[in-house]
C-alpha cells in the first residue's frame, strides 16, 4: 500500500475518525481561549472570534462522533463495546451535548447584548476539561497511550 494512494487515506477503516477529532478538540479549546482573552482585555473581535470557533466544534462534534461510530462499525464490526472504548464513546457524546449547550448559552447571551456570564465560563471549563478526558481516553484505545500496571 502506497502513502501516497487517494484510496487507502480516505476510505481506512477508522483513519477519518483519527483526523477529524481534532477539529472540535483544538476548536472549542481556542473558542474558551478567546472568551477568557476577550474579557480581559475587552475585544468584541476576540468575542466574536470565540463564537465562530465554538459553531465549528459543535459542527465537528457532530462528525467526530459520527465517524467514532462508523469506525466501531467498520474496525469491530459492531461488537459490544465495553472497557475504555465505551467510556470513550459515552464522553464523546457528553462532550458533543455541551458544545451545544455552550452555543446555545452564547446565542441566548448575544440576542440580549451581554457578554458569557460566570455559568458559561464553569460550563466551558467543565467540557473542556471532558474533552481533555475523552482525548486522553481515545489515545488509550487507539495504542498511542500506553498503560502500565
């Protein structure tokens, strides 16, 4: 198998799932950055900055999870998950439903003219601190963290 074949890049079992995760993990970290720069500093740009950011981590949320999905299906043929990989697929979820909650709380706060509040800021420490765990999770399952007993 070539590296360089179209083919066996787009169409591996579970290499789209490997890719696309990244998008919503380092999307919605930048999106909480920019809230906590934008308050400092008081820069509407940075604001809005964090809120495109975060329509783009809940979008990509929606097909991480999708290819996680097909990659269960395809790579284990749908056999029972269990251990790491459900705890995976079960934050995967969580972490999905708060960047959504996330925006909606930003577009409730927009429509009214105010800035995130205190409870968006606790709500998006605690998805990013999911996410974090969800990553950390995958690696488990994917090989790239190893660990030792």
């Amino acid at each position: 198998m070539s590296p360089f074949d179209i083919r066996s890049i787009l169409l591996a079992k579970h290499a789209q799932h490997v890719v696309i995760v990244h998008f919503p993990i380092a999307l919605s970290l930048m999106s909480l950055l920019f809230d906590v720069v934008a308050v400092w500093r008081r820069k509407p740009a940075l604001e809005m900055a964090a809120h495109y950011n975060l329509i783009g981590a809940a979008i990509s949320s929606l097909v991480a999870v999708a290819t996680g999905l097909a990659a269960w299906q395809w790579l284990l043929e749908g056999a029972k998950l269990r251990g790491n990989l459900r705890l995976h697929l079960v934050f995967a979820v969580i972490c999905s439903g708060m960047l959504w909650l996330l925006w909606w709380m930003r577009s409730q706060g927009r429509r009214a003219g105010k800035p995130p509040g205190p409870a968006y800021f606790v709500v998006a420490t605690i998805a990013a601190a999911a996410i974090a765990l969800t990553g950390h999770l995958g690696g488990i399952v994917s090989g790239v963290v190893v660990v030792t007993q």
